[in-house]
C-alpha cells in the first residue's frame, strides 16, 4: 500500500511540474549592438539562435544591428540574410557609387570631368556633411522591406522592432520604432563623417552608437523576461592600429561605450560576444569570416539557448510572403517637399511617366539619378499599394540648399599638354531649374567653356554654350595643303600650327523613349589655325595663316549611352549621331558653299570571365558639298585627348596627321583588370580617310591606316591615368601616349 500511495504521490508531482513547465512562456528580447561591418556577425550568431529554437518576441537594435535587426523582424531568415548580404557590393553601397548607366547624359558628361567638388555658397569654401547621403543604402532596404511598406507601427512587424538614433542638435537619443522602416534604420546608421544626417519629424539624426550602441534596459522594457544580447562593438586600438582620422573618431566613441557595457552586461542574461578583434568597421570584404565569428560565439551558448527555447509556448508565427520585385505598376506619382524644382523636373530624372509599369532596376536608377544631380539632401519614397495592386509613388524630398559649386580637375595628353581646370556653377541662376557652368582651364594652352542649361526633364531643355580651345602641334604639310595655293610650295615635311576655336551653341534637347537624347539648334563658330614658322602676314608679322572664318551652321544629334564606365567600360552600348549643315560663313574662306557634314560612332562592351571585357566600336563620317571648304575636314590620330570639331584619336599616329573629307575607323580593345581599378590593355585600330571615298569606292578596297596598342590603366579619384605603347605598320614606327586624369 505504501508503494502505491509513493508512485502515485510522485506522478501527481511529475504532471504536476509538467503542466508549470507547459504553463509558462518566457518572452525573449534580442539585442544587436552596431560595429559596421562587425555587425554580419550577428547574422551567424541568428543562425545558431534559429537552429536552438528560441522564439524572439522584440528587436532592438543601433547602426548595423539595426539594419540585421529590421531585416530579420521583417521575416527574413538568418540563412536568407547570409546569402544577401554576400551578393552585396558594400564599397558601392556605402559610396554612393551611382552606376553611370543610370545618369542623364547631363550628369554623365559632368561625372567624367571633375575630380572634386566643394560646396561654394556666399564665395566661402566649405565641406560636404559626409562622404554619402546613404542614398544606395535606403533603395536596398526599400527594396528588401517593400512587403511590410504598408507598416507604419514597428510593432505590428512580424517581430516587433525599434532602433536607435542620435538627435545631433541637442545628443539625446532617439527611440524610432514607428514610420517608415527603412528610413529609421538610415538614421540609426547614419555614421558621422560617413553619411550624412538623417531628418525624421524635425529632427536631425545620426548614429545612435552615439549615445546608446546597446539598447538592453530599452528592450527589457518592452516587457521582456530574458535577454540575449550580440556585441560587435569595437575594444580599443593602441596607436599602432590608428591610422586614420576615421579610426581616432571610432576610437573616441569607444571610450564610453566600453565603460557602459560593464553595466549593460550584467543586464543581459545569453551574452554573445563574437571574436572580432581581427576586422575593423569596414571590413565588408572579410563578411563570411565575421558571419563564421558569430556563429562561433553562438555556438558557445548552445546549451543556455536551447534551455531558453525549452521554456517557451511553440507559436506557429503567420508566414511572410515576399513580393517579387521584378515590376511595379505606378499609376501615379505624388511629391512633396519640391519648392525649387518642377513636378517635370523631378519625372525627368526619374525617367519615367504614370501610369507605367517599369522594372524595379529601372526605378531605382531613376531615384540614383535624381539623387546624382545634387539637388536633393534627402530623397524619401514609399509605394502605397491600392485592392488592384496598382501603386501611387510618395516621393518627399528635401532640397538642398547649397546653390555654388567650386569644381576641381587636371590633365595631361600629347595634343593639350598640361591642365589645369577650375570650375564655378551655379545653380538656379535665374529660374529654379537652370545651372550655369563656367570652367576655366589654364596650363600650356588657355582655354575655357561656359554652358548655361535649363533642364524640362521630359520636356524639351535648352541650353547655351560658349567654348574656346586652342593648342599648338606639329602636323604634316599635307594637313594644310589643301588651305594654300596649289602654286605656293614649301620645302619642308611638316611644320608647327596653333589652332584655335571658338564656338557658341543655342540647342533644345529631349529624352526619347527613355534612353535616347535628341536634339538640334544652331551654331557660330569661329575657326583660326596659323603656323609662325614661315611666310609673313599683311601686317608683316611673321606667320602664315591659313584659315580665319566664321561659320554659322543648325545641327542636330542623337545619343544612347548605357556604358558602365566611360574610358574603361565593361558593359552597355553607345551610339552618338550629328548631322550640321553649315550655311554661311564669313572671313578667310572666300569661296563658301552650304554643305553638311555627318557622322556618327557605335560602340558595345562585354565582359568574359568577370575580369577581361572586351569593347568594339565603329565610327564614320563624310561630307556633302561645299568642296572649297575643307579646315573642317575629319583629323586623326594621337590618344587622350577630348574630341573637339572632327579631331579624332587614332592610335600609330600623330595628332591630327590624317585629314580628309571622309572616315571609316573601327577600333576592338581587350582590357584584363590585373587588380581592383588596374588595367591592362590590347588594342587594334584601322581606318580609311580622304576625300570623296564613297564617291569613288575606295572606302572598301584597302585597310589604308592601322595602329597596336599595349597599355596600362588606372582608375583614381583624378580620373584614369593612361601609358600606351603603340606601333603602326604602315609608317614602321611607334608612339607612346600619356594621357592623365579626366579630359575637358
């Protein structure tokens, strides 16, 4: 009987102990400290957390934590974090590198110029807030969070989440859990020096590892019986290890966040404390190795995990349904905050009309290209989606309010030789869409270009440029022979000619089917080339002077531009063609007649194997009429130099040896990028030129002109630095070319 009476007393206590065990449901709360690129650490100490079985029930999370943290409550998995963060370029990411393909061609021309751009408001110098507006960094969180867009209340998220920023006007920190999710997050992460600040509601935000980079006391708030806390936060370097501005700055914040971690740690009861003394805060090319420190450190709280999970009610939470982002159907388009620039304007960088349905890829360029004009501090965008599925795009912005521009760049080639550029531009000069430019180029040769731009976006643009180029060069006797006399005879092979042009232009310009810029307008030029190495002139100064004319000419072009990279290119086409039809001319040229001159270049890029790309391009042009007049004849030859009239490169030549009112020129360029930015390159180049080669057929009957090249290229923040080693068969001798930084 006593043995009865025992077993039953030990069931009741063992049913008893099991329905406590059942009845309890522990809420767990996850910690994620920022640490830059540290921070993937805390997608493999998730992964562990996973696998363990713990139900997290709230996320709070600084800089990088917030961005894992935000992802993660959004329904994603560790595992699905890991694979998009491998896929990742961070250096485009963070950089704001907007790819070049999503410029207008407006930006285009003016990003392969300038090697530094400075704010020049009231005539003082100043710097910009951070090296990136975080631009690239909210279209991914955008894009990865489009299907909880419709959330406004961070606790309604699938796991409920807030994140931490820093009021930068009064270091208060900021609890941000309510809005729109990935702009919040931008703020968290807004690191200073790095991006710049983030304005929610009035207030101006950045990095919330200012004041708080572990938010625990804030999420044990939030109800939360247990809490496991990631820490990737920097220790402190010895001096060695500072080697930057940036890295002292990183430093001086540790000093107290350090300190508060003795305390913050105690209130933590799983502390996951990955090994990350190896990696700095931007080591995001060291990502699967951090992600393995996290999953390491994890690993060693498996059994406290597990213990946790053993405690908690199993919750079936609703699946999250991703949405695919291949298109979005916009019917409509709504803005605000644009007090400077038009509804077109803004469309126009965007690059489409409503309703439309464009691809994801499509848009994003479009808000990459609005953000590339300078315009915009802050471009803020969320889609609200109606019962057709049908989206209406809020866009609110806010404007930028420097207006002047201090630009700098340098170059060198064998036709310009040395320069020097400073550029002052001002923008909404005498109406809110409009820019005037005027750059100032000193150096061996003096020269300057002024261009006045009012932008429509999709409507038509019209623009007014004024230029002045001149260069002094050795060119054969052929080059002017047809400017003398066929009487006048010189005994020698070549001589030096100084060639100056100044041109005024008035065009009107449109986007046509998105990708394509059609234009025309009209043209005064002014065309002067002399040799001071013989003859004398009427005034008997000690020069010849072959040709002193103005010409007045319409014209029209059209371009497609899709190239990555305007001197190195890896992917996309080109296409450039313009018609002028000159149609009087006064000066020198006594014998004018209208003619027209036209040509026009094709180009396409591919890249094999990731590292050798290959670019193929072909090109012509040829006149119609006006025989008498030739000094605006095709010119080739030489390398690195900007194109100007119809002065063309062509590599085994001089600049400007080959002359005639005709050309055919096809060049093919293998370039193997050695290193990141390193380049080395093998090009061929042929060419037919002389007059009339249509006429008589001579366009196809021999390769008349052939050039190799071997070259080296580098990528700087000056712009490409360039050496080629040529060689031309048909003249047996070689050339070297050195062409250095952007050409103007």
């Amino acid at each position: 009987m006593k043995k009865i009476l025992l077993i039953l007393f030990m069931l009741n206590t063992f049913f008893s102990f099991s329905q406590e065990k059942q009845g309890e449901d522990v809420k767990v709360g996850l910690v994620l400290s920022g640490g830059g690129a540290k921070g993937l650490a805390h997608i493999g100490a998730l992964k562990v957390i996973e696998e363990s079985g713990v139900r997290i029930d709230y996320i709070g999370g600084t800089s990088m934590g917030a961005i894992i943290g935000a992802l993660y409550a959004s329904g994603y998995s560790a595992n699905a974090l890991d694979s998009i963060f491998r896929q990742t370029n961070f250096s485009t990411l963070i950089q704001d590198d907007i790819p070049r393909s999503a410029k207008t061609f407006y930006e285009k021309k003016e990003s392969d110029k300038y090697a530094l751009v400075l704010p020049f408001d009231g005539f003082k110098i100043g710097f910009p807030s951070g090296l990136s507006k975080g631009q690239n960094v909210y279209n991914l969180l955008s894009k990865l969070t489009s299907h909880v867009s419709h959330i406004s209340n961070f606790e309604e998220l699938p796991i409920p989440f807030f994140c931490v920023a820093t009021n930068v006007e009064n270091g208060q920190e900021v609890i941000l859990d309510r809005g729109y999710l990935p702009r919040a997050v931008t703020a968290s992460g807004a690191l200073p020096s790095l991006f710049s600040p983030v304005v929610i509601d009035g207030k101006v935000l950045i990095d919330g590892g200012v004041v708080n980079n572990y938010p625990v006391s804030e999420v044990r708030a939030k109800g939360m019986d247990i809490i496991i806390g990631v820490d990737v936060q920097d220790s402190l370097k010895n001096r060695d290890n500072l080697r930057s501005a940036f890295d002292v700055l990183v430093q001086i914040n540790n000093y107290r966040t350090i300190k508060d971690m003795i305390e913050k740690r105690k209130k933590t009861d799983v502390y996951i404390h990955p090994n990350i003394k190896d990696f700095s805060v931007v080591s995001f090319d060291d990502g699967k190795n951090i992600v393995a420190s996290g999953v390491a450190a994890a690993e060693l709280n498996r059994e406290a995990l597990e213990n946790i999970a053993m405690r908690q009610k199993k919750i079936e939470r609703e699946k999250v349904i991703f949405k695919a982002n291949d298109t979005i159907f916009i019917k409509d388009v709504k803005i605000e905050g644009n007090e400077k620039y038009t509804r077109s304007y803004v469309l126009g960088k965007l690059k489409f009309r409503t309703p439309d349905k464009i691809t994801y890829k499509d848009f994003g360029e479009g808000i990459n290209n609005l953000s590339a004009t300078g315009n915009f501090q802050d471009i803020n965008y969320r889609f609200i989606e109606d019962e057709n599925n049908q989206n209406t795009l809020l866009l609110q912005l806010r404007e930028s309010p420097s207006s002047m521009m201090l630009r700098f760049a340098a170059h060198y080639d064998d036709l310009f030789r040395t320069a020097a550029l400073v550029n002052v531009t001002r923008k909404r000069l005498l109406t809110n869409n409009d820019i005037a430019s005027l750059d100032l180029i000193a150096g061996d040769n003096l020269r300057y270009n002024f261009e006045y731009y009012i932008d429509k976006g999709f409507y038509w643009s019209v623009g007014f440029n004024s230029k002045y180029h001149f260069f002094e060069t050795e060119v054969p006797l052929s080059f002017i022979g047809a400017d003398i006399d066929a009487e006048f005879t010189l005994p020698i092979n070549s001589l030096t000619i100084n060639y100056s042009d100044f041109t005024n232009q008035l065009y009107f310009e449109t986007l046509f089917r998105r990708t394509f810029m059609l234009g025309l307008g009209g043209e005064h030029k002014y065309l002067r080339y002399l040799s001071e190495t013989i003859g004398t002139d009427e005034n008997n100064l000690p020069r010849t002077i072959f040709e002193s004319t103005n010409y007045y000419s319409a014209f029209g072009f059209l371009k497609y531009d899709t190239y990555d990279n305007s001197f190195f290119p890896k992917s996309g086409a080109y296409f450039s063609g313009d018609f002028h039809w000159y149609l009087l001319a006064n000066g020198r040229n006594k014998n004018f007649e209208p003619f027209s001159l036209a040509k026009a270049k094709l180009g396409y890029a591919h890249t094999f194997f990731e590292t050798i790309s290959v670019n193929i391009t072909t090109e012509g042009g040829f006149k119609w009429g006006g025989a008498e007049t030739t000094s605006l004849d095709f010119a080739l030859g030489g390398y690195g130099f900007k194109e100007m009239n119809n002065i063309i490169p062509f590599m085994g030549y001089d600049p400007i040896s080959l002359r005639g009112n005709t050309y055919l020129k096809s060049s093919l360029t293998f370039d193997y990028e050695i290193f990141r930015r390193n380049h080395i390159n093998i090009s061929a180049n042929i060419a037919n030129v002389g007059n009339d080669l249509f006429e008589t057929g001579k366009w196809i009957d021999r390769i008349n002109y052939s050039g190799y090249s071997l070259g080296y290229g580098l990528e700087t923040v000056l712009g490409p630095m360039e050496i080629k080693y040529s060689y031309s068969p048909e003249r047996d001798q070689s050339e070297w070319y050195v062409a250095l930084g952007y050409r103007f």
